[in-house]
C-alpha cells in the first residue's frame, strides 16, 4: 500500500510541476508568505525553478519538511530555532546554531536585518481604558479574553511559559488563527491577542503594542533555513537577502501583501526598491510578472483533481472488495464497518497530521487521508446494494449452477451497481472538499488560495479556491451520472 500510495503521490506532483524545481516553503501568516515569494524569486533569478508551498502550517510541519527533504527552503526566526527546533534552554550565536543545525543536514543563511519578536496587542481604547501598557500590567485584569494562534497557545516560548513568567491569571484563553484573532480585537470578542511585532495590523488597525518590560521574550532575527544539498547558486540568492530588510521594510512590505492580496507583488517591490538602492541591473527576463489568476486557478484544479482521483482509485480498488466481503455475516464485516466508520470521525488536520510520518510531507499523506475518508461511503453503498438483492434471484442464480464467484460477479454486482456507483459518487464529492485541507501540508490543490486568504483574512481571496472547489464537485457529480447509465444496466436505471 505504501509503495501504490508513493507511486500516486509522484504522479500528482508530475502533474503539479513540470522540470525539477527547488520547493520553498513557508508557514501560515503573512510575513512568512512574503519571505516565501522574496526567495522564490531570487532563486528564479539565479537560473533555476523554484515553487512556493505557501501556509504549510506551523514550525513543526515546516520543519520536519525541511529535514525530509519535502521542501529545500523557508524562512524561520532564531529565537524560534533555538527554543523550538533545537530545544536550547541557552541562547546560542549563529555559529553555535549553525553547527547544531548541521546534524539535521541544515544550513542557515546570514541574518536578514530584521528582529519580529513576539507581543501582546490591545485596541487603544480598551487599553486606555483599563490602563494596560505593560505586559505585567494584564496581572490586573484576570477576566481579560485571550486570543492565541494555536501555535503560540503550545509552543515552549508562548502562552504558558509567558504567563507562568509574568504570573498572568487570564483563564479565557482561546486557540484563533492569526488574522482572525485581529478581528476579533476590533470586533470586541477578545481583548488581548499575540501579534508578531513586524504585523502590518497594528499600525492599520491603531493597537497598541504592550511592552515585554521583563525583557521574556528572545530575540527573532529573521533568517532562511536551507538543506545543505540545496543548489549552491540558490543558497546564493538567499544569502542576498541578508541585511536588506529592516522592521520598517519589512512591515510595508506586509502592509503591501495585505492591501494587495498579492505576496508576490510584495516580493517584487522589494525587488525593485533593493535594485534602486544598489543600482543592480535587472535581469535579462525583467521582473517577475504579475500571476495570471486564471491560469494559476486551471494549475490549482489540475492538482486537485489529481489528489481526488488517486484517492478515489485507491478507494474503489480497497473499498468494493471490501464491501463484498462485509455483506457476507459474521463479525469480520462488523469489524471492517466499524473501523471505517471510526475513520471518519478523524478530524481531516488531525488524520493528515498522523500521516506526514509515515507517507512524509505533501501529495502522499494527502492522497493517503483522501482515499481512508473515501472508504465508509465505498463500502456502506456496496454491502447495502450486495444485501438488497433479491432472494428468489439468488436461489435462481444458484439453481441454474452458477458458482458462487460468478453469482456475485454476474448477478449480484450488476444488480447493486446503482447502489455502489452512488457511494463512489458520494465519496468523489466529499472528497473535493476535503482535498482543500491537502494545502496545509504543502500538497497543493485548491485550499491553497483558501489558505492564503485566511491569512490575510480576505474573503475575496478565499473565494477563489471555494468556488472552484464548489464547481469542481458539481461537475464530478454530473460525470458521475454518466457513468452510471454506463455501468448500470438499463433495466436498473431511474426512469427519467
């Protein structure tokens, strides 16, 4: 199974990518994707391909992808690689970092100018209002709703190292995403959130930033992490990048990424402004263009039908036989029903989680998630058609000598067709859906756009992988309809 799924897993991504490239990663908020863009294309400048696997999720995802060989690159903060990566109790010096990060096979590039530093925010009118300024100051306040990203919420460096150090009594404390927990600040259904220091919404949206006044929180100089294997003329480009990028930089540069909903437009301007300063001559192909959304959505459904269709193949090779087989009585096919059933309870981040070790990270978990979820409606459809298949035509089948081989595939599967084809249409659907998770692990497909929208909490943004998903499904609906009267015979078919 492993070796079919390996085996479906590279041919999404022929179909994702054409040529070798070199894949970037990066986590789920927006200076990360900006980064992403910025060495995306400096690595295209220096003469090869790249592709950025936009809002993979957390360090820990990120990493493990990094240290696999998922992806070669992304940009990580030295606070974060010592405290989380490298579980430090110490602070370390780049060198020191670097030689530790040398056992995962990594390499880190030059600091990039920059320091994003983790902070608590509030709305300047609550904070006036209770006369908050410092992060000590919230001890006051133990009633004070607490929005966290959920990475913040766990992580050795976050919520409860902080407040354990500052003696902070808050209880309401929330899991919210990144740019949700922004409006949930100014739509007064959280007090308190942490931000990152460089976020273009705490200028935009007037909060007021609380001092760290017992200095807790270390330092995060922004740099990129890369595999020592990487194409030298790539890590190139990205030691470019060092000492370019100042707080002041980089948060218009976040700003830009929110106002424009475009990471790459970002990238671009940096590019240009970095070109101006140092009168660096462009190069020969000129700028990076502008994405074409069209052929950027018809790319994204590309994958996403990949990963639903390997998926969906695994499931009706798996998920029939093993319908035969539980429409047969005794306890086996209780047990099957039940573990199936069990499946899907999963929540889809969770089971894709437990499978990124032993499928790695990207198109093989995705496709091994999608075709476990496919089973239930499967094997439900084909024990409910197999068990509604009349008697007399049974002891008819047998009487006239057939075996029992040649009942089932003769007699009894024909008759059930309907029945089974509808689950493997009910399984094809859900499907579409759930394939829009696949993007947080870096596969693709079109949760990718729905990913970054949540990001910058865009609605516009969101929509371009929601209504094509939506669309996608009605039109694997229709196809499946026409395989039904293909497969179905004509006697069995709903009038009409």
């Amino acid at each position: 199974m492993t070796r079919l799924l390996t085996l479906l897993g590279l041919l999404v991504l022929a179909l994702a990518a054409s040529g070798q490239t070199v894949p970037v990663g990066s986590k789920r908020f927006v200076e990360s994707y900006v980064l992403g863009e910025i060495a995306k294309a400096l690595i295209t400048e220096a003469g090869l391909t790249a592709d950025h696997k936009q809002g993979m999720g957390g360090t820990a995802i990120v990493w493990e992808a990094l240290r696999t060989g998922a992806i070669q690159a992304y940009p990580e903060y030295t606070g974060t690689v010592t405290e989380e990566i490298l579980k430090s109790k110490e602070v370390l010096g780049p060198d020191e970092t670097r030689a530790r990060l040398r056992e995962f096979g990594v390499g880190m590039t030059g600091e990039l100018g920059f320091n994003n530093t983790y902070a608590f925010v509030m709305t300047r009118a609550r904070a006036t209002e209770l006369g908050v300024k410092t992060i000590s100051d919230l001890k006051a306040h133990p009633g004070l709703r607490v929005a966290l990203t959920p990475e913040f919420r766990e992580r050795r460096d976050g919520w409860p190292a902080v407040s354990g150090a500052y003696g902070l009594p808050q209880t309401n404390v929330r899991a919210v995403d990144h740019s949700l927990g922004y409006q949930a600040l100014t739509t007064g259904q959280a007090d308190v959130k942490d931000a990152y220091s460089t976020d273009a919404q705490i200028a935009d949206l007037d909060l007021v930033l609380l001092e760290d006044d017992r200095g807790f929180f270390p330092s995060y100089r922004a740099v990129f992490l890369y595999r020592l294997d990487l194409d030298p003329r790539a890590v190139a480009a990205l030691e470019t990048v060092a000492g370019t990028l100042d707080e002041a930089r980089m948060t218009a540069l976040n700003a830009e990424a929110t106002r424009t909903t475009d990471y790459a437009a970002a990238a671009r301007r940096y590019l240009a402004e970095r070109r101006a300063q140092t009168s660096e001559p462009a190069p020969a192909e000129g700028a990076p263009a502008a994405p074409d959304i069209v052929a950027q959505t018809l790319a994204l459904t590309g994958q996403h039908l990949a990963l639903v269709g390997a998926a969906l193949a695994l499931g009706c090779l798996v998920g029939v036989p093993l319908g035969v087989l539980c429409a047969r009585p005794g306890p086996l096919g209780q047990l099957i029903l039940g573990v199936t059933g069990v499946l899907q309870t999963i929540p889809a981040i969770a089971l894709l989680l437990f499978l990124i070790p032993p499928f790695g990270l990207g198109a093989n978990a995705a496709v091994a998630a999608l075709f476990l979820y496919s089973l239930l409606p499967i094997v439900r459809n084909t024990v409910a058609g197999l068990q509604g298949v009349p008697t007399p035509l049974r002891e008819s089948a047998a009487a006239l000598g057939l075996t029992a081989g040649q009942r089932l595939a003769k007699v009894e599967l024909p008759l059930a067709a309907r029945t089974i084809v509808a689950g493997i249409k009910t399984s094809a659907v859900i499907s579409v859906g759930n394939a829009t998770l696949a993007a947080f692990i870096g596969a693709g497909g079109l949760g990718q756009p729905i990913v970054s929208g949540l990001a910058l909490n865009n609605i516009g943004v969101m929509m371009q992988g929601a209504v094509p998903a939506a669309v996608l499904a009605l039109l694997i609906q229709g196809a499946f309809e026409a395989v039904e009267r293909a497969v179905v015979p004509r006697g069995l078919r709903v009038a009409g």
